[in-house]
C-alpha cells in the first residue's frame, strides 16, 4: 500500500506511511463507525454563532493521530528501551478515541443521562466499537485479539499508567493540543492563541507526584515543561480558559443545545408512550428505533447530525391532531 494523505486546514498533510501499524490504522479509518464521524460536527452548534465552526470529528480525530505521533517523538528522546507495543496502542488510541460521539456530541449525552440511555454516552458507545466490531476485527486481523481491549482500556484510564498513556490523556495530551488549535483556527476567535512548536520543542518526560486531597499515590511518568517554555505554557492555560466562555459555554449554543435537548427527549418519551403519530416520524427512523432499542449498538451507529436535521420536516409536519389525540387521551 503506498503513503495514504489526507489535506487538513490545521496541519497541511497528515500522512500515514506504510509501516504495519499505520497501514492498520488506516483501514480502521475506511470502517464504518468511523466514517461515521464525518457527519458528527465537532463543536455541536457552534456553527450558529461561528458559521466556519463546522469541522467534524473525523478532522479532529485524525489530527489527534497527527498531534500523537509528534508527542510520541518527545518519548522517544527521553526512553531509550523499545516500547514499540505500548506505542503502537497508544497511538491507536488517539485515532479512535473519539468513535462513539453521537449527534451534536455532548448535546447527545444530556438526553441519554435524562433518559438512561447507555450508548447515548460516548466513552460507553466507544469503548463498545473499539472491542467489538468492524473496529475490533481490523485490530485483531493484524495484531491479535488483545490488542482492541489493550486500546479501550488506555482510554477508559485502566491498567498502569506509562509515559505513552499521557500521549493519550494527561494535562497536555494529543486531543487537548488539537482541539484547541482546531476550534481557533474553525471559529476564527482570536483568542487562545498557543506557541505549539515551542511547547513541542522543550516538552519532557518528568516524574510526577499524584494523590487524592493529602493523600500520596505515588509518582507517575508524564510530560513536564522545561523552564524556556514558561511563558508560553501560561498562554497555553489562559487560551484553555478563554475558549470555555468564548466559545464552548456560548450563551447561543447552550441555547441551541438546551432545544434539541428536549426536542429529543420529548420523541424517545413519545415513542417509549406508543405515540409514533405524535412524532411525526415513520417508523423505522433511525431516532424512533434508537428509542425503542436503545441498546443496540447497530442502531446507535445510524445515528449522527444529518438524521436529526432530516428529521425536522417530518416533525414539524406531525400535525396538531396527533397532538390533541394524545392530549385527550392523558385526560380521560
């Protein structure tokens, strides 16, 4: 298989090479559930303040890959002895990491907590595809059958933290550093501006104290920021807190979040109520059969933002005689 590209706004070209993990990598990236986060926008509805803002988890997930495998450099300086398998997973982590995110995203996850909805929880969805699956044969096909729940485990934070684990989920991981660079760059905020490749140039492996309030644990293996990166690690904290209100906790997002939150939690209510009239919606839409199997992690994949925005037609047309109908019913 020759070099894969894919042209990204952030990074330029993201290659994946012919090693043997990067050619498994990118199957996994033509499987379905991944293809999948095409239509799944990263920043929700933040396009509604921020038209750019429209850049999908697909983007993001492989610009995690892209950010991992430059923080995987910074491993390399400091460990000399191979650490090829630890490595391997971990950076497979980082590409899949993200798999499980429903529609809209975070939005999602507030129905599912309202409603008791498992897979409507992306790390719960995730870590579902990554150990079963077409995810799941594409890793073992290659590297056996461990390796899919060595991959899950490293993003659910089990088993023993390494060095590698920090590419994946520490205070200056692979995903913080993309997003952040990625939802400037999409938003056009000026804002939260950082110094990546100084950050990357006097990045280190030190070892850190971890416990619980005054309580020690013990000391981990993470990266730690020399001294020359002072000033540009206080402006990679202070982009992080400006992003939160500029964009994230946007007063019209939120907005929007809090309709569709209870547009969807309305419908699974309808159809959990045998009120598919009430809906708008025929039968076999993937929202109605979400709700009425809301287990199936089939029917959680069809799933994303297309399905719900196609669905506001057919709701808005569900008529106010199926409301009155319901509505005589809950009165008698």
């Amino acid at each position: 298989m020759a070099h894969q590209r894919i042209r990204d706004p952030l990074l330029d070209l993201v290659e994946f090479s012919t090693s043997e993990l990067e050619r498994t990598l990118w199957k996994v990236l033509q499987t379905r559930p991944f293809q999948r986060l095409r239509r799944v926008k990263q920043l929700g509805f933040s396009d509604l303040v921020y038209p750019g803002a429209s850049h999908s988890r697909f983007a993001h997930s492989v610009g995690v890959f892209y950010t991992a495998r430059q923080l995987m450099e910074v491993v390399h300086r400091h460990v000399s002895e191979d650490q090829s398998s630890k490595e391997w997973k971990a950076l497979a982590a980082s590409l899949v990491h993200d798999l499980g995110h429903g529609p809209f995203s975070h939005a999602f996850e507030k129905v599912g907590k309202r409603l008791g909805l498992k897979l409507a929880d992306h790390e719960t969805m995730s870590d579902t595809l990554i150990r079963q699956g077409e995810v799941a044969e594409v890793f073992q096909e290659q590297f056996g059958r461990g390796f899919a729940d060595d991959v899950a485990d490293i993003i659910k934070k089990d088993g023993v933290k390494t060095v590698q684990h920090a590419v994946v989920s520490s205070q200056f991981d692979a995903d913080r550093l993309d997003y952040m660079r990625r939802d400037r760059l999409m938003t056009g905020t000026q804002h939260a501006a950082i110094d990546f490749p100084w950050l990357i140039a006097n990045l280190e492996i030190g070892s850190v104290a971890i416990g619980v309030d005054d309580t020690p644990l013990g000391t981990i293996e993470t990266f730690v920021l020399g001294p020359k990166a002072i000033h540009a690690a206080e402006a990679f904290i202070l982009g992080l807190f400006q992003l939160y209100p500029t964009v994230y906790f946007h007063k019209a997002t939120r907005g929007a979040e809090k309709i569709f939150t209870e547009l969807l939690v309305r419908i699974v209510t309808l159809v959990r109520e045998e009120n598919l009239a009430a809906t708008g919606l025929p039968r076999n839409h993937p929202l109605v059969r979400f709700a009425q199997s809301p287990v199936d992690i089939d029917v959680a994949l069809t799933l994303d933002d297309t399905v719900v925005w196609g669905a506001l037609t057919q709701m808005s047309e569900a008529g106010p005689l199926s409301f009155r109908v319901l509505g005589s019913a809950q009165r008698s």
